[in-house]
C-alpha cells in the first residue's frame, strides 16, 4: 500500500536553482510529449492505419531517440515520468468514469504548475537526497522540515513549489497488513454545499465546510483575480510590473490558504469517521452537480467535494472499512426513510422545497406515510439503509 507524505524542504541558493531547472525540464519534456502523441494521432488518422497509435513507450522512444546534446545533461527520469503522466492524462480523459478530466494541454511558462517528479530519490539523515545533477560541482542532500511519517520503500518523489516554498511529497510503500473490520456499524455522510450530515451514537450530527475564514479567503481570491485579469488587459505586455507580481503573490498565498483550511476539515473528519464505522455510505457525487451560489470561487469550493471522496476511499482501505458509494441516481433526497416512497412530479422537492404543498427547504414530509423529518437527516437514513 502506498501512502504520502507531504514534507517542506529547505533548499540553498544552489539547490533552488537546480530544482527550478528540474520544474522547466519536466515542462518541457511534457509539451514534446504531447506534440509527439498529436503527430503519431494524426499520422495514423491519416493513414487509417490503428497500429500507428501513440502510447507511452512509443512516444518515450521518439522522445529519447531524438534527444538534443543540452539533454543528456539532465535527468532521464524527469522525462520518462513526464511521458507517463500525459500518458495517464489521456486516459482519465477518455475514461467514461471521470467526465470531468479535461484534455491534456500544454503547459505554459507562466501558468503551469511548478512540479517535477523523479523515482531515485531516498532519505538519507533526515535528508533528501536526489541524484546529483551532471556537471554540478559540490552537491548536498536538502534538508527536510520533519522525518517521514511513515517506514519504507521511496516510490516516487514530487517536488512542488508553492507560495511559501518547497515541498515534496514522497509516495512510501508501506507493508502494514491491513485487518478488515466485520462489525455492523452503518452511518451516511450525506454532502451539501455547506455543510456534511450524517449519524453517530448521539444522533444527527452535522459539520460546518463552509466557515467564515473560507467563505473570506474566496472573495479574496474572486476579487484577486479579477485584478489580474484587469491588469493583462490594461497592460498586456508588460506582465512583471510589480503590481502585477505582487497581487499574484498574494493570490498565491490564498490559495494556499484554502487548500489548507479544506485539508485539515475533510482530515479531521474522515479520522474520526474510519475510526467509529465498519461501513460508511456516501453519494458517488459528480463533483459538478454540487449546485451553488454564484459568488462562491465555485470550482475550488467544489474541489472539497472531489478531496472528501478521494479521502474517504483511501482512508477506508487503510482501516479496513467498507465504504459504500452510493448511485447518483438513488433518490436519497425524495425518498421516504420511513416507508420507501419515492417522491415524483410534482410532490417532489427542490432546492427550495415544495411549492404545491408550501414546505421548506429544511422540511420532508411523506405524503404517503405522513412521517416528517429533516430533510438533511431523512437523506443520512436512506444512505444507511441503501448500505445496510
Ligand atoms: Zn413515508
């Protein structure tokens, strides 16, 4: 089992340099790629002739083959990685699964990602050490902020810079046995715009996704963005004015922000539900059906939704739990818990309840048994009874 370790490393003058030629190489080597990958598609469109379709190995191949002098000077790994990212690209995007894969596109200079990864790098003291670059004279390893969380083999390390620095992520092959829990224990977290539902021994419980200080952070990031936006008209070509650079920086830094308020609350929460579950039942969400309020900077907030998912999955591996996915199109939210009707037509309720019959957002009401419950907590019911 694999599991990551997100660590700040503190990189001198040198090794700052080396790695910011690391990011552009990889960069680089991405764009080669994915104009070599178009050319083998158009080639073999042309030609109708399937067996000249582009793949990983092909492309690494033409890649390698055709590699310039100054290349041989950096790292093979760097390329080979960037080939098999973009290899995986195509795939999520052409994967049925995932709608919301977009194209692979060409990385710019100004827009792309500072990112490398490479799989020969180990920890060594407290230390990272990657391969020393050719022709560099004295090369040290970088120190890390904290020692590895967890024991075992480096599988891949990626290094990212971020508004405040350096990070890597080091992905650790961990051997731990995994014990399956067999208990009954059921609850359904049921996700809004704002806020998870779901059931523990003391009743309905319900956890705030939407708290001031985020709410806050995207007006920011609305309003920084906005800047930016204003400012390229304004002065398209002069893009390193320090204004400029100076509200990038500062929508860097909210951004990071976020994705750091959102981590630590999905965290939180998802230990404390693989603790006291053996099963748990969530809606497979389509990240884009969240429907909500426009002034929301809506696709990182929906992005929370996209993290919750990807955590729940993992973290159940790990402890054992059997995590339920729900159908989309189980009707959690029209159905009665109480005797199984299915609200239809009319009877049905909305973002803003039920017009026919005057109920509110807040209220279900059975025509048919006549039980009334919250709206939020009879969802949480029929995602427990869905996984019981
Ligand atoms: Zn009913």
């Amino acid at each position: 089992m694999i599991k990551t370790h997100k660590i700040k490393i503190y990189p001198n003058a040198t090794m700052r340099k080396v790695l910011n030629s690391l990011f552009d190489y990889r960069r680089y080597c991405y764009n080669q790629a994915l104009e070599t990958w178009n050319a083998m598609y158009d080639e073999s469109t042309i030609l109708a002739d399937k067996s000249r379709r582009p793949n990983e190995r092909k492309v690494r191949d033409e890649l390698v083959e055709n590699k310039q002098d100054w290349q041989y000077l950096q790292s093979a790994r760097v390329l080979q990685l960037a080939v098999r990212d973009l290899a995986k690209g195509w795939k999520n995007y052409f994967n049925p699964k995932m709608p919301n894969h977009a194209k692979p596109r060409f990385k710019s200079k100004k827009w792309s990602k500072h990112v490398f990864k490479t799989d020969r790098a180990k920890v060594i003291d407290g230390r990272l050490r990657l391969d020393k670059p050719h022709g560099s004279g004295v090369w040290y390893d970088i120190r890390l902020a904290e020692i590895p969380r967890w024991q075992g083999a480096i599988k891949l390390v990626t290094v990212i810079e971020e508004a405040d620095g350096y990070y890597a992520c080091l992905a650790i092959e961990v051997t731990d046995t995994v014990v399956e829990k067999h208990g009954d224990r059921v609850t359904g977290v049921d996700a809004n715009v704002a806020r998870f539902d779901y059931k523990d021994a003391n009743g309905y419980q319900r956890i705030n996704t939407l708290p001031q200080r985020l709410l806050k952070l995207y007006q920011h990031i609305t309003a920084y963005q906005r800047q930016l936006a204003r400012k390229r008209v304004t002065n398209p070509t002069n893009f390193r004015s320090n204004n400029y650079r100076a509200t990038r920086t500062k929508l860097k830094r909210d951004y990071q922000k976020v994705s750091r308020i959102q981590e630590d609350l999905l965290k939180k929460f998802t230990i404390k539900l693989v603790a006291e579950w053996d099963v748990i039942a969530i809606e497979d969400l389509d990240n884009l059906h969240m429907r909500m309020n426009k002034r929301l900077a809506k696709n990182l907030h929906r992005s929370m939704f996209g993290k919750f998912k990807q955590m729940m999955v993992y973290k159940c591996a790990w402890r054992g739990v059997r995590l339920v996915l729900v159908d989309p199109f189980y009707p959690s939210t029209q159905r009665c818990s109480q005797c199984g009707y299915i609200k239809t037509g009319d009877d049905k309720i909305g973002l803003n309840g039920n017009h026919l019959y005057h109920t509110g957002h807040d209220d279900y009401v059975c025509y048919q048994c006549g039980a009334v419950m919250r709206r939020d907590e009879n969802a949480v019911e029929n995602l427990i009874q869905y996984a019981s």
